[in-house]
C-alpha cells in the first residue's frame, strides 16, 4: 500500500486530523499537507480531538508564528470525501474516531492495523514530517519555497528525535540538512520548550532511578511528558559513575516512549533502543544517543499487561535479555575454530559501479549519503563506488574492482530503499549516483570464506574498525576469511544466500 500527495487532488472535500494532544511533528505533518492542498487549490480543514487544547508554550508560538491553521473539535460537521490522518493512524486509541467516506494515512509509527489502501506508512523513519517532506520531493516541490513550511517540518524532525539525536534514516538526514528554516524561530521554540512542571518531572524522575550492578545500566520512568525531557533525565543520568548505559521511559495512555543512552562501544544506544522495542514499535539513532516508542495495541497483543508493574517488569527483563544473550568478538584477537563452519566461495551476481572521477572532480573530498549511513571519500582516479546487491555502496581502488568484478552491457536497475547521492564538499553540489551507474558482474569463486549460521546475536569488532561492532542477528553469519582465520566479520542473512554457494 503506497500513496502520492497527488492521489488527494481528486476529492474536494478534505479533513486532516493529528492524533490527540498533538506534538510538534504532528503540527508540521497536518500543516504540510494542507499547505500542498492549498497550493493544488482545494480547500481543506486541519483538526484534532482529545479532551485539551494545545497548551505547551513552544507549540502555541509555532501554531501562532508558522500561520497553522488547526481547529480544537470535538466531532465533525459533516462526514468528508477524505479523512486524512497524520502521525499517527486511524483506529489506535490516541486519535478521536471520525467518521469519514475515505480514510488515508502517513505515519512513521509501527504499523498497529489493517491499513487503508491510501497509506504510506514508514516505521523507519524518525518523524512523519521526514514522511510528507519526500512526499513532496517525488513531486518536485521544493520545501524552501515557504520557509514557513521548511521551519515546521524541520522542527517537527527535530523534537521527534530528541533533537536530531535519534536519527537514523537517511531521508531524516536529508530533512535536516537541505531544510532552509527560520533560526530566529527554532531559537524561540527551543527556549519555550520546558515548563516548571517539566522540570519538576525531570527531578523526580531522577530520585527514583534503579540500577543493575551486574550489566552497569540504569532504568528511570518519567511521568508523561514531552519526549526532550525524556532525553534531559537521559542524558543526566549517564553521568552516573557506576552505569555505562541507561534507559529513561515513560508510560503514555497510547504507549510508551523512551531515551537510551551509551558511553561504552560495546552497546550502541541505536541498537539497543531497536532491540527493547522489537515487535512493539521502532527505534534507533546514534551510537551514544537514541529513543524510541512501543505502541499500547502491539504490547497488549503480545500478552503484556499495560499496567506499571508488568511494564516495569518487562522493560527491566528486556535489558536484562541484550546483555545476557550477546556475544562480543574482536577480530585479529584469536583464529576463530572454521572446523565448525562451511567453506564457501562467490557466486556470480551483478551490481551496480561507478567511476568516481566521473562524479567530481580529483581530489575533490565529498561524502556519500546511504541507508547504511554517510561514508567519506576522496576523489582519486582510481576509486570506484560498487553499489551491492541491497542498494550498499562500497569504494575500491580499480586494481581490485578488475579483479573482482567484469563489465557488463546489461542496464543497470538499482534494488535498494534509497537511491544513494553524493554531496561535494568543495563545489557544495549534490549529485545523485544512479545516473551514472553502470553494471557488473561479480566474479565467481576468488577468495573463499569459513562461515556458519547464527543462532544467538553477535557484536564483531573487524578488523578495519575496532571502535564499531557490526552487529549479527539470528539468520545472519559469522564469516572468516579462508587465507586469515583471524578476520571476523558479519555477514546480512538475505545478502550471503545471493552472494555465496558452498565450495
């Protein structure tokens, strides 16, 4: 199920509804589509239900300064063409049921639901503004055109992720970094955003903080309060001496938010936050900072009760089960025992390359934008950029790109997420890479590797980075190199069986 902005254009009869007591990014979200709505010319009615009227004071400014058109209403005078629902999606209890002919929804919430056949529903991202903002990308509408809309968009991204602390996705970055917002404007709402009640929360949450001696994390529950603050009493507690990675939550009536923070390389806080909330909801960010949320539907079908002692409980047992159930290997530190694992070799597969002079110029020192992450290179006659078989983008030199690879005549089709593209840090021009890929074809055989299946999850420190694990999930595999059994690494489940046979 899928939607385009322009799939709204048909009907003349629109409401936009935000979830109840509407944050930020629903703001920005609600706006966003109005503004293209009235952009199109068709009018249409931004709203949201609940009991409260917004009342928080950085939310009142932007409603007022940003010109966000948005109605308080408890029921709807008429049942619309088209109800389209924001940040978060139709049916889940923190959203006011209305009656609509049609419902589509955008969210980055887990999916908690049947859908609609009108959604677009992306759980990997950080806010639903990212969501809206590609949205209007695939259109070719430029954000930058009403700096009004850029700052609302940008400001929604960045309280949704604890201040751009929680980013993960490469499209949040995109929001982040090409958004031509109003600094006066995010300065004021940055400096309206805690309350003296706020503050209050932060300190009692503090008091009440549990520790385990055992694996060194802390664990706070706030009272409900707006996701910064769990970050404030996150980022205060991991200055405690003896913990080296904690979790501060908060029990919402819809579900449950958190903040995870990590001063040690052996627990990155965005792999934990995934982990705590898997099957639940989502999460992610950085290596030291990250959050995430657990839907109340999806922790109820999992036979948890929503209470606060089953919910403590849980949330302790989970932390508990990542540190008890991973296992951490340096690679270089010992020969792994390969009597226990497969020999296999490569198979033949195509993928994509391109030639980095052709995109910049020698020397040039730019940075390439994926879904794996932001990756730095300098532009040498020699360099190439493989594009791998789920969209990875891997710079060789050519003496190793001819020995791997063959040149092909056949089109090139990308089979990613995300269409990766290149920023010159000279020129400060973006490129995209996809027109300039051409295809290959991996060589058959080469160099083997030892390697063997994964039934419990393992952190790799390779080789080439001792500071950052790659992290193996159940299915994935443990490989080493036939010719160094002392070069560990991760290889992606799904990746290995289209790009390795058994010797």
């Amino acid at each position: 199920m899928s939607l385009a902005l322009s799939d709204f254009t048909k009907y003349s009869d629109i409401v936009i509804q935000c979830h109840d007591n509407p944050d930020a990014d629903a703001l920005a979200s609600g706006f966003a589509v109005k503004w293209y709505l009235d952009k199109k010319g068709i009018k249409s009615k931004f709203v949201y239900g609940g009991k409260n009227k917004v009342h928080k004071s950085n939310l009142l400014l932007m409603i007022e300064r940003l010109g966000i058109e948005t109605e308080h209403v408890q029921a709807l005078d008429n049942k619309p063409e088209l109800l389209i629902v924001v940040d978060c999606q139709y049916g889940q209890s923190n959203v006011t049921r209305f009656d609509a002919k049609e419902i589509a929804i955008i969210d980055h919430h887990q999916v908690s639901g049947e859908l609609p056949a009108m959604s677009d529903v992306r759980s990997s991202y950080g806010s639903c503004s990212t969501v809206i903002y590609d949205l209007m990308t695939k259109e070719n509408i430029d954000i930058n055109e009403d700096q009004n809309l850029a700052t609302a968009l940008y400001y929604g991204l960045m309280t949704d992720t604890n201040g751009f602390s929680e980013i993960y996705h490469p499209c949040d970055k995109d929001l982040r970094d090409f958004a031509k917002y109003s600094v006066t404007e995010i300065t004021l709402y940055k400096n309206t955003n805690l309350s003296q009640d706020e503050l209050k929360i932060a300190g009692d949450a503090l008091k009440g903080a549990s520790y385990n001696t055992d694996y060194s994390y802390g664990l706070i529950e706030a009272e409900p309060c707006d996701p910064n603050i769990l970050g404030i009493i996150s980022d205060m507690f991991l200055e405690v001496d003896s913990i080296t990675t904690c979790l501060v939550y908060s029990i919402l009536s819809y579900g449950i938010k958190i903040s995870v923070r990590s001063c040690v390389k052996e627990a990155k806080a965005s792999e934990l936050a995934s982990f705590i909330t898997e099957g639940l909801g989502g999460g992610g960010g950085h290596l030291v900072k990250a959050g995430g949320f657990m839907q109340k539907e999806l922790i109820e079908a999992h036979g948890i009760g929503y209470n606060r002692a089953e919910l403590n409980a849980f949330i302790d047992g989970r932390m508990k089960e990542y540190f008890a159930t991973s296992e951490i290997m340096h690679a270089g530190e010992r020969e792994e025992d390969v009597s226990q694992m497969t020999h296999y070799v490569k198979k033949e597969f195509m993928v994509g390359y391109i030639k980095a002079s052709d995109i910049a110029e020698l020397g040039h020192k730019v940075f390439i934008r994926t879904l794996e992450g932001d990756l730095d290179i300098i532009i040498e006659d020699d360099v190439y950029i493989v594009i791998y078989v789920a969209g990875e983008i891997y710079p060789i030199k050519q003496k190793k790109f001819e020995a791997t690879y063959s040149v092909s005549d056949a089109p090139y089709v990308f089979p990613g997420e995300y269409a990766p593209y290149i920023i010159d840090n000279v020129s400060g021009k973006r490129i995209e890479l996809l027109p300039f890929a051409k295809s290959a074809v991996a060589k058959k055989g080469g160099t083997g590797i030892y390697a063997r299946k994964l039934d419990h999850r393992v952190k790799v420190f390779t080789a080439w980075d001792p500071e950052k694990y790659y992290l193996g999930k159940v299915g994935d595999y443990l490989s080493v190199r036939d010719d160094d059994t002392t070069d560990i690494y991760i290889i992606n489940g799904n990746i290995f069986n289209k790009t390795y046979e058994e010797a």
